[in-house]
C-alpha cells in the first residue's frame, strides 16, 4: 500500500468541532504519508491513504478510518484551510 498526503495538505493544522470537551484537534501531516492527531486528552498517530476526496487513516490496533478532506482559500483570514469531514483546520498547532 502506498501512503500518500497531498502537497497542499503536508504541515501542521488546528481545528475541528468546537463544542468538544477535549479541545480542538492538531493535525500532522508528512510528505510521507505520516500523520500525528492530537488534542488535550488523546492521541493518534499512523499513516494516511489518499483517493480523490476521501482520505483513509491507518493506525496500529485499530480498524482505519475514512474522512472526506479538501483545501480551500479563505479570503476572510487570507490562508487555505483544510476541512476534514466538514470541520475546518487552521494552519498551524493549536498549541501556538
């Protein structure tokens, strides 16, 4: 299998759903085909499959996992975000 990540979707990204208890989400994501997901309580690391608009995630000790993605401009903030499922990401950790 041959784990992929889009060029424009390869750094860092925070975001998600913001009525979570846990707070907001950072993702990674490598040229590789690598990504880190964490937030304040979890964390979830593996490798990424990428088919048309739906990315795969593969984890060890767990069954993968598939999220509809895209990246687009938004021109209020000036930055593409990128939007896994729905939610949108911001470029950069949410620890910064």
């Amino acid at each position: 299998m041959k784990w992929s990540v889009p060029d424009n979707v390869v750094g860092v990204w925070c975001g998600g759903a913001n009525d979570q208890p846990d707070g907001h989400w950072t993702y990674a994501f490598t040229e590789e085909g690598a990504f880190a997901a964490e937030n304040e309580r979890y964390s979830y690391y593996g490798y990424v499959v990428t088919e048309g608009d739906v990315m795969t995630f593969y984890m060890e000790g767990a069954d993968p996992y598939q999220s509809t993605w895209a990246v687009g401009y938004e021109d209020a903030l000036s930055v593409d975000l990128l939007y896994l499922d729905g939610y949108s990401y911001y470029p950069g950790s949410c620890d910064s």
